[in-house]
C-alpha cells in the first residue's frame, strides 16, 4: 500500500480493499483459521460449554495512555466471557474505518489487536472491513464477537446472591474514565495517569473455582455505582458500600473533585466486581492480590436484605444514596 491515509476506495471491495485486508488485518492477524476469501470457516470442536458475546467499541482519541482502541477491544470481548465463567477461543473482527484516517495508526491499532488477542489465548476467526465517508465516523470503530469455553465450576449469576454476601473489586477505580479525559487535554488538564484497560482472565481465573463465587462483572460504562444498580433491581436488595475501602488512586480523587465528577460511575477496562459469600471472601482476596492486577484488590460492602438500593456509607459514618446513571458522566470511552 503507497497510501498514507484511507480512501473510500479501500472500502470498493477492489484492489485497494484487497491490499488493505492483506496488508494491515491479514498480516498482523494470520492464523490457520483464518480464511480472508471465505465467507465462513470452521471451528475446531471444544469439549465444554460454549459462551458466546459481542460488543461495540469506540474512544477518543484513538490511542491513550494505558491503551488503545485495538486493545480495548479485545479486553473488552475477553473480559465478558471471562467474568461469564468462560475462557475466550474465538474472535471476530468488523472495522468500520472512516475515510482519511492515517494508514500507520490502522496499522498500529490492528497490531494492537492481534497482540491482545495472542495474549489471551484468543484466535480470529473471521472479519469485515467497511469504509464510511470522511466525517461520518470517529476515526475506526470496532465491532467484535467471542467465543469461549466455560470453565467455571459454579454457574455465575445473579439469582444467587444473598443478604449479607460480601462485594470485592479487584482494583482502583475510575482509571480508565480519567485517564482518557486527560489525553483529551480538555479543561486545560494533562496527566500521566494510565488506563486500566487489560484482561481480568488472569484475576477471574484465580478464583473460578474457589467456593463462594457468585457473580462477576466487569465495570465499564457506568462504572462501580451501575454494577451495584443492577445487581439491586436484580434482587431486591440494597448494596451498602464502604467509601473508606473503596480504592480510588489520587489523581481520579482530585480530577473527580476538580470538575464534579464521581469516581463511582467513572469507566473501568481492567477491573473485575465480584459478590461472594462472606465466609470465603478473604480467600478470594487473597487469591487475587497474588497477582499483579490484584494486589490492590478490597472488600468494598454488603448486600443487605431488602430495599433495592446503591448506599455509600461516607468517611464521616453518614450514608448518601449513590443515584441510577442517566446522562454520560463524560463522553463516548469505551
């Protein structure tokens, strides 16, 4: 490829589109399953249960500290299965890629991908490649499906949760939320916070089949408070969380007290929110602060009977409802 931006002919299905998927997705994706010229392929059989999920991803700007779009996209698909009990097999890849973008970060951002994707254990399968005209897109959008193999020894869910279980999360919050917006060097701010973006298979791994394990999910959008609304309006019963035992680095605290944003509903790609029985708790703490991702790892609140609430007991001993998110706490992160 000589061109140093994308055309709408690399869109055409004709040569430019051929060279494209060659030269870019094809060579950084290369695998046996792989076919560019098939319409579909096979997969090899798997002995376990097969979970299945997608997901769209788009941010601004396109790389940022901690990460990028091509990694945060696979993160993002792993993470679902992983928190679902589920080791990833099987990728997907649709691009939607808008005209102009510079062929040298495509390049960078699918490099990205398949590193992820080989990090995890993860193989793409298929794939699509679209281009809209300048304008009527953000740069590069990413749509990508998995396929996992559940491995969890306890179905993961809500219906299992109980009064007086424990709720864990696997690390500070908020750093993903803040660590774009400072990339987009708005409201005159610049930092060197990095995004959390990663994958949580190594934490939830360590605790799949550790007694007591009843829900996992990761915090994206919305965050830490939205996880905790739906688990209430799934089961009727208020989550009390500890503001004191919520680990939030300094630079989140100050940016969130700066600009009136609350750490609670800030984005996580790297963290994992977990409600277990109380009597195994610290077990599972201690499983996950052996890990790199984890040593930060807390004990955050308890689900208490009835109610249907999100309570945050305050430093000072006082409890403040934390709200149902309705409008984006920022723009488009994830």
């Amino acid at each position: 490829m000589d061109e140093q931006r994308i055309l709408l002919a690399h869109g055409n299905g004709g040569r430019f589109m051929r060279e494209l998927v060659a030269e870019i997705f094809a060579r950084h994706l290369a695998n046996p399953l792989l076919d560019t010229e098939a319409d579909a392929v096979p997969l090899p059989g798997v002995s376990g249960q097969l979970m299945l999920t997608t997901d769209g991803f788009t941010v601004q700007p396109l790389e940022f500290p901690g990460g990028n779009l091509g990694s945060l996209a696979v993160h993002g698909v792993v993470n679902d299965l992983a928190v679902a009990g589920a080791a990833p097999r099987y990728l997907t890849l649709s691009a939607i890629i808008e005209e102009g973008l510079e062929v040298a970060q495509l390049d960078r951002l699918i490099a990205s991908f398949a590193q992820a994707a080989q990090a995890c254990g993860a193989a793409v399968a298929a794939g699509d490649t679209k281009v809209v005209p300048r304008g009527q897109g953000g740069g590069l959008y990413l749509n990508v499906a998995g396929i996992g193999e559940r491995q969890a020894s306890a179905a993961l869910g809500l219906k299992g949760i109980r009064s007086g279980d424990a709720v864990l999360v696997s690390g500070p919050v908020g750093d993903h939320g803040v660590a774009v917006l400072l990339a987009r060097e708005q409201f005159g701010l610049s930092g060197e916070l990095q995004s959390d973006s990663a994958s949580v298979l190594p934490l939830a791994q360590a605790i799949w089949h550790l007694p007591g394990l009843k829900f996992m999910r990761d915090p994206t959008r919305g965050g830490l408070a939205t996880v905790a609304h739906e688990i209430a309006q799934a089961t009727g019963h208020s989550i009390n969380l500890q503001q004191a035992a919520v680990p939030v680095r300094g630079e989140v605290q100050a940016v969130c007290e700066m600009l009136g944003y609350d750490p609670y509903y800030l984005a996580c790609e790297g963290r994992i929110v977990a409600i277990v029985e109380a009597a195994t708790a610290e077990q599972i703490l201690t499983a996950w602060r052996a890990l790199p991702d984890g040593q930060d790892a807390a004990l955050i609140g308890r689900i208490e009977a009835g109610g249907g609430r999100v309570l945050l007991e305050t430093e000072l001993g006082g409890r403040r409802v934390l709200p149902e998110l309705e409008d984006d706490p920022l723009p488009r992160i994830c």
